[in-house]
C-alpha cells in the first residue's frame, strides 16, 4: 500500500511507449522524473502522509475511520456528508469547497472503497493538483465508473493529468465530466492524442471550455480515430468555420459516436454544409444538436441534403437559428423524401411558422407517424381561439373502464422487450395508427410529453398505474371541493336569512299577538277556575297583515249585510288564527300580524291600533254579526299597490275608531 505515500511514482516504461515515434510523446512523458518527484515532495512535504510503517498504520483502517485519520495528517475539516454516504453508490460532493488537500483526503479514502460507482466533484477549486490526486486513486479503484470534476480551473495542469489517465487505459472510468475547465487550443492536443488510443471512455463532456480552429482540427482527427466513445458534448465552445469542418471531417469518417452536442458554437453555413456532407456517410450518428450556430434558411437546405439520404439520425435540434418557415418547411419535405429515414424529432423550437406548414406536417405524419416537429407557433392569419381538446389520458381511461381491461392489457402490445418501457417514437407511431381511441397528432404529442417528462426517450407505463390513481384523487379532490363549496355557499345563505330574521324581529317586537278572550268575564269566573286568557303571543310564522275576525269564522262586511262573500275581494278574506279553531263562534278572537316593512310615518297608526285593542273586555252576549268584518290595515308606503288602496279605504271608514267606540259603549254599559 506504498501508494497511500501519494508520492506519485509514474512507470518509466510506460512513459518510454508514449515518446516513441508520436508527438504526444513530447506532452505525456516526464522529462526528469526523479527531479520532479524530488521537487514535489520538497514542496508538499507538509501535507504529504509522511509515517514511518505506513503498512502498520492503515493495514487495518478502512471506510470513515481511514478518512477522519488522513483528513488529520492532510490538515483538513472531515467532510461529515462523505461519512455519513460512504456506502451508497452515488457520492455528491458539489459546491463543497474541498480544495487541492481536500480531495486528496477523499482520494486516500476512496482507494479502498468498493461501493461508490459515481462520484459527482462539481466545483470545488481542486485545480490540476487535486485532478492528480484523482488520476491516482482512479489507478488502484477499479469501481468508480463515472466522475463529475466540472468547473475546478483545472487548466492545462490537469488536463496533462486526465489525459494520462486515458492514454493509459489505467481506470475503469466510463464516463467523465470536464465542462468548464478552462481548457485552452493547446489542451486540445492532449485530448486528441490519448483518446485515440483509449477504449475505455464513452461519454465525455468537453463544454464551456475554449477550443476554436485548432481545438476543431485536433478534436476532429480523435473522431476519426476513436472506436469507443458514443456520447461527445463540445457545446458552448468557440468552434468556427475552420474548426467546424474539420470536426465535421472527422465525423465523416466515425464509426462510433451516437450522440454529438455542437450547440452554441459558430458554425454558420459553411459548417452546416460540411455536416451535410458527413451526414451523407455517417450511418451512425443518432443525434445531433446544432442549437444556435447561426445557421440560417441557406445553410437549412444544404444540410437538407445529408438528411435526404441519412437512414440513421433520429433527433435533430436546430432551435435558436436564424431560421423562417421556408428552412422549417424544407426540413420536413426531406424527410418526406428519405424513404429509408428514422428521423423521430426535429426541434425548431423559435420558428413561427403557417397553416401551411401545419397541412405539409400533417400530411407527413400520416406517412411518419413516429415525427415530432416542435415548432414556435402559427403565425401569418389572425389569431384565433383554439378549441380545447379532451385529456388523452381521461379518454384512455374511459376505454379501459369501458372495456373492464387494466392499463398494462392496453399498453402490453407495444411493449416488444417486455420490460414495461416502450420507445417514445414507438408509443407515438402505435397511437396514432391505432383506431380505438380517436386521438388526434397534438393530443398524442402532450401525452407522450406528460409520460415522459424527463426526456428520456421512453414511456415507462408502469408510472401509469400511479398516473391513473392520482387522477383519480385528482376528481376526488375536485368533488369534496365542490361539496365543500356548496355547504359554504349553504350555510352563507343560512346565515344571512338568519341576520334577516333578527332585524325583522328587532324593527317589530309586536311581532304578533293575538287576544282571544275566555267565555266568561274576568267578575263571573269561578273562584277556582284559573284566570281566562287575555293574550298569547304567536310565532312569526308568516307576514300578514292586521285582521280582527270571529274564531274559526271567514266574513266581511258583505256577509253581514246578508251577502254571499266574494273571493275575489281581498278585503272579504281573513285568515283564522289556529289558536281559535275549536273554539265557539261567540269568542271573538282579535289578530295582529306583524308587517316587516312599516316605515316611520305608519309606526303611530299600528301603535294607535295596537293601544286601542290593548283594553278590549269582549262582553259574551256580543253577537258575531256585530263584529264580523274583516280589515286589513295596509301601510301606504307599500311597495304593492292595492294594498295602498285598502289603507286609504281604512282610513276614510274610521273602522278602528268605530270598533273602538263601540266597544268602550258596550262596556260601559254593562259596568252600570
């Protein structure tokens, strides 16, 4: 275990191969090898692990006690989140500022470890020192399949570091992150020269770095060389004209790369035409994304020319180019064209384009139903409104609850693997043939959007069963929502008549009384008998207006002049009170009903009437005829105009003070 020293002895044999014959001879090997070490270990000898039985001292440490020991002997805070992770697969260390001597403790502790398959070191200034301590580590550690060491200024140093690495063959590592190094044209030479030779690495991220012409010569003689990598993202680089053609050589002659990521370069037109040509030949290539290159509608239908004969791209990206829906319209007229096409996306995401292109697209979809054009929008007509069309997913739904099946009897016979996953191109073309469900293309583009949402190429349609009961919830939820706003809107209603009910009883606290005298006089009852009713007060059951009539007898003026009552008079009908049904005809049974709407000039009259009938001692030898007509005292700011007309009719009869009259003579008569 002398390597825990991280003196960093290189193989001179090794270094002997690389300078035989070939220029990288003169950039991989070491020139004085012993000066150098001796160099280095004068420099950091204080952070070097400097023990004297190396092998009796770690023999036995392992996992997180190996860490916290070589974080003491390195001179740095143990980071608590490594510790706590060390035997998960995945190991995120982003954004957590370890530091040359912090990734040294983190290479010294992974050494041994077996279980972490991915570590993500994103931005974390470990510079070219810590990207050897890496290389180191990654020499003993043959678990670690993909590595993250984006934005660490690794510069020249450590990218002379990495590219050891994959000139030798000496890692395990499949896949690497590099994106914003600061990896400058002569790095590129590095790069070209070891992955060559690699046949280990297979996805390799280059990004937001600063090839140009020079970095495009090199990078594209790797491409034509390499036999193993499949995945290459040189995006947001500085890859013009010259640099452009010369990787778009280099891709001609490729056999391997599945997936090219040139976007946010400058390739222009002259560099579309040269991808044109490579796409010509290439039978590989699955992907391509060319996203803001400043390729306009010329350069559109150059490399239209490569796509009429391609028989193996499957998604093209060509969003934020200066292209109209002349490029767009030529776009998808060669794949209409390319019988032997796979073509599958085709994204121009910026482009505003016709109805036009809408008829061309629909009619091309028809013959390659698996296409997906993304495109800006509809433009040149007046907008208009588009009808909503049904959720896909509800009318699937529906079928399968119509037919009794499951959603996997519905989705089982696009599954050709039998692993649940269906490839989105596949679910596309098997939805729009299918002739069951009626789904028309841009309902089948959203449900394809919504299974798949993280663009990964597939319909997993085991997350529909969890689609299906979430929208169950979903309706669910919209139904206690819509109960729960009915009983509010209930009980608001409630409430208000409730508030109502309590003014009205506030306005008028008469709000109904009714004087029912006994059939004997207060002086001729009998000494046991308990005292006769002389008033109870009746609930506001309903708004009536005043009325004095015999109990359990309807009569009116008209009845006591020997007429026949009419029931067309409003006046000629009363209402008896409940309290006089059962009673004899001889009782006289006075009403008053209470009326909600009386206004401050018709308060004295009630008041007057209510006081005059307040002191009524009814007689028993009072015949019913005497008192058989039936008034309703009506306030003259009624909304309802007959009523007005009754009052004013009260009025000029005097019937009130009549009655009143009469009354007080009868009573005072018998007192005599």
């Amino acid at each position: 275990m002398d390597f825990l020293n991280f003196d960093f002895e290189e193989d001179e044999d090794e270094y002997g191969e690389m300078s035989e014959g070939s220029t990288s001879a003169e950039i991989l090997s070491v020139t004085d090898t012993t000066d150098k070490e001796e160099k280095s270990r004068d420099e950091n000898s204080d952070t070097d692990l400097e023990i004297e039985d190396v092998d009796r001292s770690f023999a036995t440490i392992k996992g997180a006690e190996l860490y916290i020991e070589a974080c003491k002997l390195v001179g740095v805070v143990p980071v608590s989140y490594f510790i706590r992770n060390m035997e998960e697969p995945i190991m995120n260390l982003n954004h957590h500022g370890l530091g040359p001597k912090g990734t040294k403790a983190i290479a010294i502790a992974l050494v041994s470890n077996t279980t972490i398959t991915h570590l993500e070191l994103e931005d974390n200034w470990i510079l070219g020192e810590g990207a050897t301590y890496l290389v180191q580590m990654l020499r003993e550690n043959c678990y670690i399949q993909e590595m993250n060491i984006s934005n660490n200024h690794l510069n020249t140093e450590g990218a002379e570091a990495i590219c050891r690495m994959f000139y030798n063959n000496i890692s395990n590592i499949r896949a690497v992150q590099l994106s914003g190094n600061n990896f400058r044209e002569e790095t590129a030479l590095y790069f070209s020269e070891s992955l060559m030779v690699n046949y280990r690495v297979i996805e390799l991220d280059l990004s937001h770095n600063e090839f140009a012409d020079k970095g495009g010569e090199q990078l594209g003689q790797m491409l034509a060389n390499n036999e193993s990598l499949e995945v290459l993202n040189l995006s947001w680089n500085h890859l013009r004209m010259k640099g452009a053609v010369a990787l778009s050589a280099g891709l001609r002659a490729n056999g391997a790369l599945k997936v090219l990521d040139l976007s946010w370069n400058g390739f222009g037109n002259e560099g579309a035409l040269a991808l044109g040509e490579a796409l010509k030949v290439n039978n590989v290539l699955n992907e391509l994304d060319i996203s803001c290159n400043h390729i306009n509608n010329e350069g559109t239908l150059k490399l239209c020319k490569g796509l009429e004969v391609n028989g193996t791209l499957r998604i093209l990206k060509m969003s934020h180019n200066p292209i109209s829906v002349e490029g767009a319209i030529a776009l998808v007229s060669c794949v209409r064209k390319n019988t032997s096409t796979k073509m599958e996306e085709i994204n121009i995401s910026n482009v505003l384009v016709n109805e036009g292109f809408i008829r061309l697209l629909d009619v091309v979809c028809d013959i390659r139903p698996e296409l997906d054009v993304v495109y800006g929008g509809v433009g040149g007509h007046v907008a208009h409104k588009i009808p909503p069309r049904p959720d896909a997913m509800k009318l699937i739904q529906n079928y399968l609850d119509e037919h009794k099946l499951r959603l996997w009897d519905f989705f089982r016979n696009m599954d050709k693997y039998g692993n649940m996953k269906i490839p989105v191109a596949e679910f596309r073309r098997t939805m729009m043939l299918q002739k069951k469900i009626p789904l028309d293309r841009v309902q089948v583009v959203e449900l394809v959007r919504k299974l798949d949402q993280s663009r990964t190429g597939y319909v997993d349609y085991r997350g529909l069963v969890d689609t299906r009961n979430q929208m169950v919830r979903d309706q669910r939820r919209q139904l206690r929502l819509e109960e729960s706003q009915k009983k509010k809107e209930k009980h608001k209603n409630e409430r208000v008549l409730q508030t109502f009910r309590s003014a009205v009883e506030v306005a008028t606290p008469h709000s109904s009384m009714v004087i029912s005298p006994s059939q004997k006089s207060v002086a001729q009852a009998e000494p046991d008998s308990p005292p006769p009713t002389r008033s109870s007060a009746t609930p506001l059951s309903s708004w009536y207006y005043p009325v004095a009539t015999a109990a359990g007898v309807s009569t009116s003026s008209q009845h006591s002049a020997g007429q026949a009552p009419s029931s067309s008079n409003p006046l000629s009908q009363s209402e008896p009170h409940s309290a006089s049904r059962g009673m004899p005809a001889s009782n006289l049974e006075v009403k008053f009903y209470s009326e909600p709407n009386l206004s401050c000039s018709e308060a004295p009259v009630r008041s007057h009437y209510n006081m005059a009938t307040s002191e009524l001692e009814v007689d028993s030898s009072i015949q019913p005829s005497d008192m058989a007509k039936s008034y309703r005292v009506m306030p003259v700011g009624n909304k309802h105009i007959p009523h007005r007309h009754h009052y004013q009719w009260a009025q000029e009869h005097n019937t009130v003070a009549k009655m009143q009259q009469r009354l007080r003579l009868k009573i005072a008569k018998k007192n005599r």
